[in-house]
C-alpha cells in the first residue's frame, strides 16, 4: 500500500498535510500521535470514506494495480472497500449494527457480495468470529448485549470476512479494560501471523504500539514528524517532538 | 569470509528539550568475519549495549558504516531501509538480551516456536524443536504450556533464550544473556553458542561473566567512553 | 343552425372519471413509465379526492385514469366484493365512468383491489391495480428516504437480505406474512401491497399487468404481463406459502384457495374463502347454473400453476 501527498482540510484546519507512506505484505504499519494529529482521518482516507484534498492512494491489487483509488468512480471504490480492505473503528457503535445479531453482523459483509445460501453464511460467520477469537456459543447475541472487548472482536470478524488485504484498526483497544485490551492485541498479531494481512492501526498508546507494530509513524498536527521501526522510533527517538511524546509516558 | 565490516561507527543521543548532545562511542572499527565470536568489554555505562543496539537499528547510528554481508549482498546496516533491516531481523540477524517480552496467552512453547512458525514451518516441527530448546535450557516440561508472563525471571531468561537461538542466523548480538541464569543453564547456553559457532554462526557478545565464554573468544572490541562533552551521569539524563 | 350547443359537448359537472385532464395525463404517463422500469417507483402528484388517505386514492387514481365507457369493473377488499369500502369505490367509479360493473374476476378488464388477488387466473388484456399503504420495501432498513433510494439506484439489497437472515436465525422462518418483498425483472425489489403470501407467486409471468399505487406516499409501480418475479429467498431456505391444506371452505367444501379463518360461538373454527366472487359462482355452478369458472391459480390439490416455482420445505 502507498500513500503520497494526502491533504485533508476540513475549513481551515488542515487536518492531513503532506503525509506520504507506504506498507509491506504482512507487516503492522503503527500510526501514534495525540488527539489532533490526523491519525484518525488519515485511517478514514484509506478507508475511502472521505474524499481527499490531494494525494494519491495506491494498493497492491489485481484488479486495481497502480490505479489512484481516489480517481475511482464511487462503485469502484466501494468495491474496494467492500473485498479488499477491512476497518475496526474505536467505538464500536460506527462499525456494528447493535441490534441485530453478531452473526448478523459478520454474515452482511457476504450479502453484500451477492451471497445467498443460508447454509454459507453461517459457515462463514462462524469462522470469521473464530479466527478473532469470539466465544461461538454467543454468535447470535446481539453487539449491543456484549462487553467491550467482545464488541470489537465482532468488529474484527466483520472486517475479515471476506479475508481483505488490508486490515485498518482505529485505537481498537482504547477504552477496554487492561487485561481485555492483551487478549485483543494478542488475537491481531495471530491473525497477521495466521492470514498475512497487511494492518495499519492508529494509537495513541505506546505500549500497544510497541507489542504489535512493526514499524511506526509518529504524527502532529497533521504532519509527519518521524517514522522508523518501531524499536528504533521508541527507544531512539530523533526528533523532539517524539522524544517528549516517548519520554512522557508514565 | 568477512560478514559484517564496521568502520568509524559513532553513536550520541541528541536530547532536545534539553539541548544537550550525549556522546556514547565514536570512530569504532572492526571486523568480524562468520563463525568468529567477538567480545565486547569496557567499563560499565561506556556504551556496549548501545553497540549492540546500533548494530540491530534499535538505535540510529550517527556516523560510520556497518557494511553487512547478507545472503542477498552487501548492505550498509547505518542506511539501510526500514523494511530491510525488518528482514534481516527476522531471517539473518538475532538479538538477545535479558529482557523477554511475553505476550498474554501465549505459552511457553508458542514463544519459542515462533520464529519457526513464522518462517513458514508446521507447527507439527516447530513445537517439537522449541521443545528440544526448552529441554536444553533446563525449562521443566510442565511449563511449557504455561504462560511466561507468570515465571520468575530466570525461567523467562530461558525461554527468551530458546527463541533467541532455535532459528539459525548468519550473525548474533547477545546483550548479557546470562544475567539471572542459574550455572547449569549458563553451561548449557555457553555449549549452544559452542554449537552455533562451529555452524559458522558469528556472534558479538557482552557477558557479565566473561570466564563463560573465554573458550570461544576470538578477539576484543574495547569500547572506551567518547571524548565529545558527557556531562552529567548517563542514567539521569536517557531513560 | 349551427350553435354552440351543437358543436360543444354537453356540458357536465364532473370531468370523465373525475379527474381533470392534466391529472389523467399525468398517471397515464407515470403508468407508462412505471410499465417500462418494472419494479421501480415512479413519483405522482397525488390528487385530492372524495376519500381520505389510507382508504384506497393510490388505487382509485389509477383506475380513474384507466377507465372508459366500455371498461368492466371490479372492485374488491380483501376478496370481498361487497364490503363497505369495495361498494362505495366501484359505484363512485361507475358513477365517474359510466363503465359496467361485475363481481367475476374473468369477465372484468379493470380489477382495483386491497390486499388481494382473485383465484382465478386473470388474462392478457386484464389489468389489476392494487392498493399500496406503503411502497417502500426497505422502509423497515432505511429510515431515510434519501438512503432507501439510494440502495435502490445501486441495488444495494444487503441490508435488505440481513433482515432475512435474522428472521432464520431468531424464528427459524421468514416472519413477513404479506408485503413479503420480492424482486422484479431481476433488478428493483418491491413491497407487492400487503397481499398474503398466498398471492405473491401469482405476479410471476402473469399474463395480466399489475399496477400497484400508494395515494397518500405518492408513487406507483407495475409488473408487466410476463415479467420475473421472485420472493427473497436463500437457496436452501425457501419461501412458502401458507399452510392451509387441512382447511376446506365452509360453503362448498373446496380446498387449497386462501382462507380465512372465522370463529364459531362454541370456540371452534370454520374457514371460508376470502375470494367472494368465486365462490359465488361456484355456488350458482352448483345451483345448476351455467357459469364459466376459470382455472385457478392453485388447483383443488394446491398445485400451483407454474410448475416448480414454489418449492416445498424439505423438513422444518
């Protein structure tokens, strides 16, 4: 996946200004910076929720190779968004339909593709909610009924459904309980060791950001400050910005 | 057959809110060539880990060159892209140190097996490797599908060290492996660099107790502290 | 002489079919466009009428603008030829028209109907025009009309089709008793009126037009003679009609036409079927009379006419 140039203004705030980057087959890209800092609304770009101001979007696809995603038509771009990308948003209520099942929730992903045997979809949702870890027993609750470190395992499974490439994550673990949140973790770095897939995730927590990414982008006010591997960026930061940002943590 | 050749390498942190730059080691330079088991040795706080780290990319070099022999040719390890040095990592170069990070609910074996599995190998193999590493390094059977995160510190030394070394490298970094090790494990950790080395495994190492590995010293890189201003104590100013 | 009274028509105080010219143009060209886009919802300026909202305009529009002295009218409610509401429209309409009026559903070129179509199986020429509470099929989906429109351009069904699977999930069945959406010429999905689902197989490659028309939500929909229509269904769970196979009609003993059922005072139960024009000429048949009964959609056996377009459950 490339990224070059993105600029989001929103008014007069320019909310992402200049931000180029790019991520590997396989790899967890880390994306940390304080409220403010675009994180989140570079995620919605590559999302293809939001148009752009300026940049362009490349993802490493058959059917889209070399093509700018922002150029596309919007069918086109929900086709993308539909088969080759996969989102997990901070607060559970944007990604899931609360009151309908948690089944329900996964299996819409293939009934959007035209799936129409019962039988499938079951299947199907069963071992989405699986491969994310979710008690089975409970796959007909509904999202609304279920705590917060469930609700995003839902999500997960919602996201993977129809096995995309690439996997966006917004503060997923943020807000849950401490012990929720390693078990949460420990499930995304199974799944890209299991399945492969590409994840860029947005955190403002350093220690999540240290246990999954492999590299990482420190961000401010809509700019980019440093990237590097993720060890290198934490434990020898260069630039002032993320020395505090390191260094402030409790 | 040289593998990794280091030439005026230098290391200093530049702390900003404090503008102040702490110099830790410059112009160092040598050669280490596979299966030669270099020791690193100078006073405490003089900057052996930071070697180390320099030479894994945990910490950003600030001047010199670490040309790296690699399987796919030559590479400048103090330029070299992220993502290449992600791949070296994974398949070329290890790094041990005292600190294991378990992961919650991830057994024992998982964590060793893994750099196995993630290689690509069945889990079928991969376990029972990790239990032939476990077994080396003394960690009890019925351990091995607990989680670390519950074990005391030397029996979390021995799984770190179990996946530090069950997958071959070209070239190790060991950052005081023996700390907190009881003497049968330093021996049998000591017989499996032994093992590695004769495999053409080239190490860097530092050891608190450096009588352990004095069989399989080849040579000696003295770091001595470096003449650029080091003001104040080193602990009190980089975490 | 020549006058102006012989050249002008005579004058009256109604337009033909109570509705202004302006107004029947206007359906007759929305007909049209609704005939050419099967399935899809063709806004209308409703007009205002003796009746209020909710009592059948939508239907009553459609059929004024359809209806000429040599038309044949039927009007039912709920199969019932002779309730209140299906008397009041069918003399208001011949009123307006002057057209013949009938309560044989073979002999009628213009059927207005709530809720309901006749046994018999109508024909080429014949045109049934059905009153519609609410046209929007994805109205339980999408709150906001904008949306439900939206998903219709793109034929964005998923959430659509998500009902049903939480409907097999929590019931184990599909839940809608009438109104059961369905897909037109493979492209718009519809709400057919709340017709049981007895019915809704009969707009399948029918050899008569049907119009549906909400008044009040103003906007119409047709399925042309011979067009595709299939109730949403997953392949291995298929739709079904009601189960009514042990009941036979309390007047003539017929099975396997819809029935309703009626309470007796002692707590049992007797069924009849909805379809009053049928069964009135299946009695005069028996009477002794000669009355041409049409084949229905359903035989006495419950087959349905096109073979193998329902399918029987496996098991339950």
């Amino acid at each position: 996946m490339q990224v070059r140039d993105l600029y989001r203004r929103y008014g007069r705030v320019e909310a992402v200004s200049g931000v180029s980057l790019e991520a590997y087959p396989g790899e967890i890209l880390g994306i940390v910076g304080e409220s403010g800092s675009g994180k989140s609304t570079v995620l919605r770009l590559l999302n293809l929720e939001e148009p752009t101001d300026g940049g362009t979007y490349t993802l490493d696809l058959p059917d889209y190779a070399g093509q700018d995603l922002f150029a596309l038509d919007r069918f086109a771009q929900r086709d993308v968004r539909t088969f080759h990308i996969g989102i997990v948003y901070q607060n559970p209520h944007l990604g899931l339909r609360m009151r309908y099942t948690s089944s329900g929730n996964v299996a819409e992903r293939l009934l959007i593709t035209g799936e129409r045997t019962f039988a499938t979809l079951r299947e199907a949702a069963r071992d989405s909610l699986a491969a994310s870890e979710f008690p089975l027993d409970r796959m007909d609750d509904q999202p609304g009924k279920l705590s917060g470190g469930m609700q995003q395992r839902v999500q997960l499974a919602k996201a993977i459904a129809l096995k995309p490439r690439l996997l966006l994550l917004d503060e997923p673990t943020t807000g849950l309980d401490v012990s929720v949140q390693a078990l949460v973790l420990d499930t995304l770095k199974r799944l890209q060791r299991e399945r492969q897939i590409t994840m860029i995730m947005v955190s403002h927590d350093l220690g999540v950001i240290r246990m999954l990414a492999d590299r990482v982008i420190v961000m401010r006010n809509g700019k980019i400050v440093e990237s590097g591997l993720t060890d290198q960026v934490l434990e020898d930061p260069q630039d002032a910005y993320t020395q505090q940002l390191v260094h402030a943590k409790l | 057959m040289p593998l990794l050749e280091v030439s005026h390498l230098s290391k200093h942190f530049t702390i900003h809110h404090l503008d102040r730059e702490i110099g830790v080691f410059e112009d160092l330079t040598f050669t280490l060539d596979e299966g030669q088991f270099m020791l690193v040795v100078g006073p405490n706080g003089a900057g052996k880990s930071t070697l180390l780290r320099c030479l894994y990319r945990t910490y950003l070099p600030t001047g010199g060159q670490a040309i790296y022999h690699a399987r796919q040719g030559a590479i400048d390890l103090v330029t070299a892209a992220d993502i290449d040095i992600s791949y070296l990592r994974t398949a070329e170069i290890g790094f041990v140190t005292q600190f294991l990070r378990p992961r919650p609910r991830v057994s024992a074996l998982e964590l060793v097996a893994e750099p196995l599995t993630d290689a690509g190998e069945a889990w079928a193999a991969a376990s029972a490797r990790a239990g032939e590493m476990l077994t080396l390094f003394n960690l009890k059977p019925d351990l091995w599908q607990a989680y670390p995160t519950t074990f005391s510190g030397g029996e979390q030394q021995k799984v770190n060290l179990a996946r530090a070394l069950i997958h071959p490298r070209r070239l190790l970094l060991l950052d005081e492996p023996t700390a907190s090790l009881d003497v049968p494990t330093r021996t049998a950790l000591v017989a499996r660099l032994a093992e590695l080395k004769a495999q053409g495994v080239a190490m860097i190492g530092i050891f608190h107790h450096a009588e352990d590995v004095n069989a399989l010293v080849d040579a000696h890189i003295p770091i001595v502290a470096a003449s650029l201003e080091l003001t104040g104590d080193m602990a009190d100013v980089v975490e | 002489m020549t006058t102006l009274s012989t050249l002008a028509a005579a004058r009256q105080d109604f337009a033909y079919g109570f509705l202004d010219s302006a107004a029947k143009r206007e359906l007759r060209r929305r007909t049209l466009k609704a005939i050419a886009i099967p399935g899809y919802q063709v806004p209308y300026a409703s007009r205002e009428l003796p009746i209020a909202r909710g009592w059948g305009t939508g239907g009553l529009q459609v059929t004024l603008s359809l209806v000429g002295p040599e038309s044949v009218v039927k009007v039912i409610d709920q199969g019932a030829d002779d309730s209140v509401n299906a008397v009041n429209l069918r003399r208001f309409i011949a009123n307006m028209s002057g057209a013949q009026t009938t309560t044989d559903a073979t002999r009628a070129t213009l059927i207005q109907s709530r809720h309901r179509i006749p046994e018999e199986i109508l024909s080429e020429g014949q045109a049934l025009v059905l009153q519609v509470p609410d046209p929007e099929p994805l109205r339980g989906v999408a709150r906001d009309t904008s949306l439900a429109l939206q998903m219709h351009a793109d034929a964005d069904y998923g959430q659509l089709w998500l009902t049903l699977y939480e409907q097999l999930v929590r019931y184990k069945q599909y839940v809608e008793g009438a109104s059961y959406p369905s897909l037109v010429n493979g492209r718009y999905v519809i709400s057919p009126s709340p017709i049981p689902r007895w019915d809704t197989p009969k707009l399948h490659q029918a050899a008569h037009l049907t119009l549906l028309s909400a008044g009040r939500e103003k906007r119409l929909y047709a399925v042309p003679p011979y067009t595709d229509v299939y109730p949403l269904e997953f392949t291995d769970q298929p739709f079904q009609v009601e189960n009514q196979r042990a009941w036979s009609d309390s007047l003539t003993g017929v099975r396997n036409k819809y029935m309703t059922e009626i309470p007796n005072p002692d707590g049992s139960a007797r069924h009849e079927i909805s379809d009053t024009g049928y069964t009135e000429k299946l009695k005069r048949l028996a009477q002794g009379e000669a009355v041409g009964v049409g084949p229905t959609y359903f035989d006495d056996q419950g087959n349905f006419y096109h073979a193998g377009y329902l399918k029987r459950a496996a098991s339950r």
